[in-house]
C-alpha cells in the first residue's frame, strides 16, 4: 500500500494518514506505520479505521496477519488505533516481525508531541475528507406518511455519460429534507446509497443476480424490506414509524411513472 498524503515523523518510526473513500461499500482513515528495515521504507502497520469493516493489519509487506476490530468493545477504531501507537507500538512492531525496530522504540520512545499532531490531524482528516452526496429530490414526488420517494430521469452521469432511473427515499427532520436511500438504476453502474448523508455506503448491482434493477428496487418496497433498509442506513426512529401501508398505496403510481420515464428516455 502506497504511504499516506499526510506524514509525521514521532521517533524511530513515521504515521501515515490517509482518508480513503474510493471503496465504495466503506470509507475511512488509514493510519501507517513506516520504518527503515535494511535501508527500505517499510510498512510495519496499517489500521484501516472504516466505517463498516475496521480491521488492521501487522507487518503487511512480511506476514500480513489482518485482524478485525470489534466496534462494540474498541469503541471508535480511530481512537482505538491511536492508543495503541502511544502505549503498544512496541509489541505490535515485535509482532509484525520487526524485533529491531521494537527494540529501538523501547529504547528512544515515541514524541508525545508529535503524536498529539497525529491524533489533531487524524480527527481534522475524518471529519473533513468524510464522503457523502447531495442528490436533487426527484421531478416526480410521492407521499407515504414520515417518508416520501422522488423519481427522476437522470443523464449525462460522470465521465461514462451514464443514465437511468433514481428513486430517492427522503424525510423531514429538524425543518429540513434529507435522503435516507438513494437508487440509481443506471445502465452502466447502477448502485444504491444507505444513508448518503451519512456513511454513504454504496453498493454496485451484480445484474446477473439482480436482473433489471428498477425492478429489483421496486421489490424491495413491495416486499416490506423499506424499514430494514432505512435502518442498516442509520436512521432506527424513521425506520420504526414507516406505515407500509402508506408506502404500498403509493407504489402502483410511483411505479407506473418510473417505467414510463424508462420508455420515455429509450434510445
């Protein structure tokens, strides 16, 4: 893995940080530990503090043993990660299989100055380099109780010139609309958004197993899965006071309207 945008030196070894938001299904910082290993900049230690799969790596140019940090006992991995560079860096380097490098942590110790503008810069990169995505509501709106869906025909999307239907899922909170799902129902790379205000995670259809994907979203709703979905997005209390009910009244006309655009925009 390439070393970070951003490095500090804290003693015998380097911090790397560096946001990554290119794994669409996750996003969060990368935090490196680099040393010299024979006059080589080496990697000794990477922590990938993600969103839905955090998990650390020791000695990932050697062993690569990677391990998954369970957020229910670590709390933040983030903050997890950065206690165990200012207390356990030499054990973990030991266990990377870097003994010298272990012994020359002991023995000069690691700048606790430097590693406060580690811990400053790594909280200023999470909160600022976060992915998320701002969609237009939708031309074609349709009510169902604390939810509402908007459909639109949407061109031109990104270098590929993609195009296709989006069905969004929006609420109200605090005096302003927000997007709790997003389905892009495009011909090239057609993806779905859980919470793309939140943690944005985005998943690309595999069409052989989905088939066409308007009409696997539309199942979604018609199956009763909206609330689940609204949930895994980060938003338990809408999610709980969805009226299916509500939401199947409305899906025969918001479905009709979104094939028709499909007909309408054919080439």
């Amino acid at each position: 893995m390439e070393k970070g945008d951003t490095i500090i030196n804290i003693g015998p070894v380097d911090v790397a940080l560096s946001y990554r938001k290119e794994i669409m299904p996750d996003q969060g910082l990368m935090v490196q530990v680099f040393g010299d290993i024979d006059g080589h900049d080496t990697e000794i230690l990477r922590f990938d503090c993600f969103d839905q799969d955090p998990h650390y790596h020791y000695g990932p140019e050697n062993m690569n043993i990677r391990l998954h940090m369970d957020k229910t006992t670590v709390g933040t991995p983030l903050g997890w990660t950065l206690k165990n560079i200012r207390t356990n860096l030499p054990a973990m380097v030991r266990r990377s299989g870097y003994d010298d490098l272990a012994m020359a942590v002991e023995a000069q110790g690691i700048d606790e100055n430097k590693m406060d503008e580690v811990e400053a810069c790594a909280l200023g990169k999470s909160r600022d380099e976060r992915r998320t995505v701002t969609h237009f509501r939708g031309d074609h709106i349709y009510e169902a109780g604390n939810i509402r869906f908007g459909v639109e025909f949407r061109s031109n999307i990104g270098a590929a010139n993609d195009r296709g239907v989006a069905i969004h899922v929006l609420t109200d909170h605090l005096g302003q609309e927000f997007e709790l799902l997003a389905f892009d129902c495009f011909e090239i790379a057609p993806h779905y958004h859980y919470g793309p205000r939140n943690q944005d995670v985005r998943i690309y259809w595999d069409t052989t197993t989905s088939g066409n994907t308007l009409a696997w979203t539309l199942e979604q709703f018609k199956s009763g899965n909206l609330a689940s979905m609204i949930d895994r997005a980060g938003y338990p209390t809408v999610a709980a006071n969805v009226d299916n009910d509500l939401v199947q009244a409305v899906l025969p006309s918001m479905e009709e309207k979104a094939w028709a655009l499909v007909g309408t925009n054919q080439q």
